[in-house]
C-alpha cells in the first residue's frame, strides 16, 4: 500500500492520541519542523490545564519547563511590593519560560492563566536531551528559538520607542 494512503487513514481517525499537525505548524518554535520530527519531538510533551487565575509558576521558582499555549492565556507579571507590573500577556500558539533552557537561573516573573488554559509543556532536561540525540532537528529548535527571542526584541524596542515620551 503507498505510504500516503496510510497515511491518510491514520489522519482520519479521531484519537485522543493523534498528533495536531496543524496546530504544531502555527507555532512558532515547530514551523520547520517535518510531520515525522514533530512525532519524535510529540513523546516529550506534556499537556496541563489551568483554570482561571490559577498561578501557572512564581517568581523565583526553578525553571524546568518550558510552555506553549494549545488554548486560553496567560499573565505574565512581576510582583513589586504591593503593586504587580503585568509584563505581557502570553496568547494562544506562543511560548513562554523558555529562559531556563538557556539560563540557570530562577523565573524571573509570575505566570497565571487568565482564562481557562491548555498548555503544551516540555521539561528543559527532555529537551535538552533531544538536540543532543537528534542534532539536526535541535539546530531548527534552536534557530526558531533564536527568531522568536529576536523578533520579541524587535517589537519590544519598536513598542518602546513608539511610547518614547522625550
């Protein structure tokens, strides 16, 4: 039997197993990626749920998940005495807490769902592990990281320099 055909009786069925290709394929961090490397990299996900207001991680704790938001949103803020500073807010198909896989060092924010969430989770240690096994794919990991980290630089500057109040 041809490949696609197979294929494309596996896609029919309808499993809480099957893999999302076309909800991987709007994230940023996968869009390069082919279907057979999203499969490889499917093992190491973890999905959450968190119902509103509820904190996803606080300021200070370790960081050894990185997330990805399959539905809802989130808050991410920083607690100054008794004022919060909202950061930013994190929208469906985008990732946040990816600093710890670089940086060993606490969160630097709090994290809550404002609304009912899914969440994607992958463990630092999971995936750091994978680029290692799987140096080819890693490096498309690692170059979307990169892309994502500077294009949120970019629009962070321009946003700040569009607020410039000189």
């Amino acid at each position: 039997m041809p490949l696609n055909y197979i294929k494309k009786l596996f896609r029919q069925k309808k499993s809480k197993n099957m893999i999302d290709y076309d909800f991987y394929r709007k994230l940023s961090l996968f869009e390069t990626l082919t279907d057979n490397e999203i499969l490889q990299l499917n093992d190491l996900l973890i999905s959450k749920t968190y119902k509103k207001d509820e904190v996803i991680y606080k300021e200070n704790h370790p960081q050894a998940v990185i997330y990805i938001i399959k539905s809802g949103s989130v808050r991410l803020q920083i607690d100054l005495a008794h004022f919060e500073f909202k950061i930013t807010i994190v929208q469906q198909y985008c990732h946040f807490g990816e600093i710890g896989l670089f940086l060993d060092t606490p969160r630097i924010c709090t994290a809550t769902a404002i609304e009912d969430t899914e969440l994607i989770a992958i463990k630092k240690s999971d995936i750091k592990q994978f680029i290692l096994t799987n140096p080819g794919t890693g490096i498309k990991l690692l170059y979307n990281f990169g892309k994502s980290v500077a294009t949120l630089l970019l629009e962070t500057s321009k946003s700040i320099r569009h607020h410039d109040l000189r």
